[in-house]
C-alpha cells in the first residue's frame, strides 16, 4: 500500500468524512493506514470516490450550507457485466452481492459447494456488527425501499484494493420527509490482500467502521467530519477490540498532539485519533454516553440536531459534570493512559510540552501559554536534588472564565499517578493551589491547561464543528510555579 506510486495524489484523498476506504497518505508512516478515499491512480478521475466529494455530490453542496430538501446525485453501486455470472448471500439484515469470476471476484473457495467461504465470513461478520451495535442502543440504517433488489441492506464486494481502498460507504436517497437523513449501501474490497494486516482482521475492522457510517447516515448525514470519523474509529474499539488496528492513529490524535483542536479535519489523521476522546467519555458515563451524544446530534425533522462539539457538551453537563473540566480530565488522562484507560498500558503516553526543574536554586518559574479552541497543554515540574521537603504553589490566569478554561494538577510517583485534581477557576479565570513537593515521594507535578471553549461562529467553510471558525482561539493562560520555603 506504501508503494502506491501515485503519492502525489494522496492528500486529496483525505479532505472528508463520509465515505471511508483505508489507504496510507503522503508522509504517514507505512503502519498508519487511513479509512478516508486514497487514490491509486494517476488522475482523480481513477483514483475511485473521494469521501467529501460524494457527501457533497450527494446533497449538491457543502453540507453546511445547503438548504436542498432532495439529493442531486448519489454515488452508481456498482455494476457488473451481465455475462458474468454473479452472486448474492443474504442473513436477515444483509446482502453481499458478488461477481463470480473477472478482477472483482472474491476467493471463490467453498467447504460446502456453494457460497464462497469468503463471501459467507464477511455476511456473517456484517451480521454480527449490526447485532453488536443494537445491542449498545444504536438503530439500523434506514431502509434502501429495495434499491438493491433486496429489503436488506447491501454491501458489494469489488477489488477497489487496486485503488487503495479498503472500502466506502456511500448515501444514496434521502428518507422521505427528512433534510438530513439518508439510507447508503457500502462498497468493500473484494479480498483485502496487499493490506498490512491479514485479510480477515482487515476485513472485520473495515466491516465495523463503514457499517457504522452507514448508521451515522441514518442519524445525520451531514453531521461534523471529525465527529463521523472519530465515533467510527471508536466503534471499531466496541465490535472487534481483539484487531485493534486503531490503535496506529493515536499518536495523529490528541493522545500525541493535544496542540491541534480535537475538532479539526483535514487531511492529517488526527480525526481518526481522537477515537480515544469517546473511549474516555464512555468509560466516564458508559458505552451507552456515544449513543446519547449523537440523540443530541440527530438531524431527522423534529429532533434537538445539535452539532457535534454543542451535542457532547450537552451530554456533559446532563451528566452533572463539568464539560471544561472534563476536557481537561482528558488531556490529563493521556499523560497517564496506564492509569486512564482499560488498555492503556499498550498507548504512548502524552509529551509534555514543556519540563521545569525547580529546587533550591531556581524556585520560581513562569510562563504565558496561547492555546486554542480544544487544544491542551501540560507542563512537567520536577523537584530538583536535596529538595526532601516542600510545597509548590501553583496559579493559573486564563482571563475569562466564560470562554472555557481550565486546568488540573497531577502527582505523580513511583509507581504511577498518587493525586489528581482540578485547579478551580475564580469568574475572572484565576486560581490556585497547593500541593506537596518533594522527593522520593513526589517525582513530578504536572499542570495541565485546557482550552475547552465550544464558542463558535459557524458556516465559515472551515473543518472545524459547524464549519465555523472559534471565538477563543488563542487564548492566553498565564501559569506560575513557586517552590514554597
């Protein structure tokens, strides 16, 4: 997949949201493959269907902004020569159509002398994931009303690997009645060979993340890139946690770059990152907090249709928690994932931003931080040698309380995490606190800043939450550390 020769092209590939194949951009490195449209050949026109682009032929314009009641063009399903023999298995939700022979065909091997064992695995796994994800509260896609020629819903299987995908999931007519809700069918690679994974493993996680886009269709089509990217990556984690190919893009998301705003998209991977966002959420609230997440995110007719970051600090705060806070929790809980998350022991942990020895010598230390929307910093303070006893003082001014400030303190020991707690901020976004400071006991303090602001002005064509740009962008958190005598 590396070896793509048409690297040139692969950053056009990664500018959206709904539609999502698997394939490694230019400058990634060769074990982060990504599920937006990647091309593999030498013209846009033949490097298959580009995710934006099929959202926006769907509805005829930028999802932001259209006001169209019906969808201009959806993507052909694919179609076969009718002198090839063709083929088509179907469960009680499922049909996975198929091409006997020709480049699409899939392993045509059978240990019973009918259906492909292939094509019977890959029913049966996408069986499994829509049980799966019932079972965690979530509904079908809308019916297709037999645009397949089925009441089930269709997936075909085509050799799109040459193009560097793994697969896609495409909206196709819009439900009667309904602006922002759409029933699709998904296209997946015929054999998932040439992959860095196996094709079984491939397939299952490709199965989990594009049957789950097709469930977002259902809810709001037009929903927030990053929030479409993020919550499939994160279902990956619910239906086939044993893969965990998710994994790779941790360090494209907050867990390695809390500088870069978790809302952003564009042609990075740190949307599929933030995956881990929503793992912290449900292990806070539950598994069943995404699904409510995305109750405040549902765009049919009558429906609250909050934006993603509006509809997360909704739940939040339902809750009774914080969302400032909270969001600081989790820039905090990724400088410690052994400690924060269930499989954290297997995640590289946050870099602070910044290292400070205090002691003797140097007692006093301070710094004025710019942060944007969504965005963290941690800075790490370190006892020097001979400092046996003492405290440390800590203060943070970030200015204006109502723009979403906040920020913690954690100790850390020996043997991990021993103190956590937030730094409570004043109406005029002051604070402080203190805490001890000292060796063996204390081996360093970290103080983590947090931009949690959801404050926006939206449809400004940005890829950010509601395509606008923030009203708290950098911001100045103004943070002091004095060694008390």
């Amino acid at each position: 997949m590396t070896d793509n020769p048409a690297r040139s092209l692969a950053t056009l590939a990664l500018a959206a949201c709904l539609a999502l194949g698997l394939a490694t951009p230019a400058g990634a490195a060769p074990d982060a493959p990504t599920r937006a449209s990647a091309p593999a050949a030498q013209s846009r026109g033949d490097a298959g269907p580009d995710t934006l682009e099929l959202r926006d032929q769907f509805f005829g314009t930028s999802p932001a902004d259209s006001r169209s009641w019906s969808a201009r063009a959806a993507l052909p399903r694919p179609e076969w020569d009718p002198a090839l023999p063709q083929g088509r298995a179907c469960s009680e939700l499922v049909c996975i159509h198929y091409v006997g022979s020709s480049g699409d065909a899939p392993p045509m091997a059978s240990s019973t002398g009918g259906t492909p064992d292939w094509v019977d695995l890959t029913l049966r796994t996408a069986e499994a994931s829509f049980a799966s994800m019932q079972q965690l509260g979530w509904p079908l896609p809308p019916s297709d009303r037999g645009a397949g020629g089925t009441p089930q819903f269709d997936i075909y299987l085509q050799d799109v690997g040459r193009r560097g995908l793994y697969g896609y999931c495409a909206p196709e007519q819009l439900v009667p009645g309904q602006r922002n809700v759409a029933s699709s069918y998904c296209v997946l690679d015929n054999d998932f060979t040439g992959f860095p994974l196996p094709p079984t493993p491939s397939m299952r996680v490709t199965v989990a993340h594009e049957l789950f886009h097709a469930v977002q269709f259902g809810i709001d089509a037009r929903e927030d890139a990053w929030f479409l990217e993020a919550t499939a990556t994160w279902m990956e984690e619910q239906v086939t946690d044993d893969v965990d190919d998710n994994r790779q893009y941790l360090r494209h998301g907050q867990l390695g770059d809390p500088g870069t705003p978790l809302d952003t998209f564009d042609s990075g991977l740190g949307a599929y990152g933030n995956w881990i966002f929503f793992q912290r959420l449900s292990q806070r609230f539950g598994t069943r907090a995404v699904r409510s997440v995305w109750a405040n995110a549902d765009g049919h007719v009558g429906r609250r249709n909050d934006f993603s970051v509006r509809a997360l600090r909704r739940y939040v705060e339902s809750r009774g928690a914080s969302w400032p806070r909270f969001y600081a929790g989790f820039v905090a809980a990724n400088r410690t994932p052994r400690a924060s998350y269930a499989e954290g022991s297997a995640y590289r942990p946050t870099a602070p931003q910044e290292r400070v020895r205090l002691g003797r010598g140097h007692r006093a230390w301070s710094r004025a931080v710019s942060l944007d929307h969504l965005t963290g910093h941690v800075v790490s303070l370190r006892p020097g040698p001979g400092l046996r006893r003492g405290r440390l003082r800590i203060g943070v001014d970030a200015g204006n309380r109502a723009t979403g400030p906040a920020a913690h303190v954690v100790l850390i020991g020996r043997t991990g995490v021993i103190g956590r707690s937030p730094i409570r901020l004043d109406r005029r976004g002051r604070g402080s606190r203190v805490v001890k400071f000292h060796r063996p006991r204390v081996r360093r303090v970290e103080v983590v800043l947090a931009n949690a602001s959801t404050r926006y002005t939206c449809r400004r064509g940005t890829e950010f939450a509601c395509h606008g740009r923030s009203r708290d962008d950098r911001r100045v958190f103004r943070v002091t550390a004095r060694v008390l005598r």
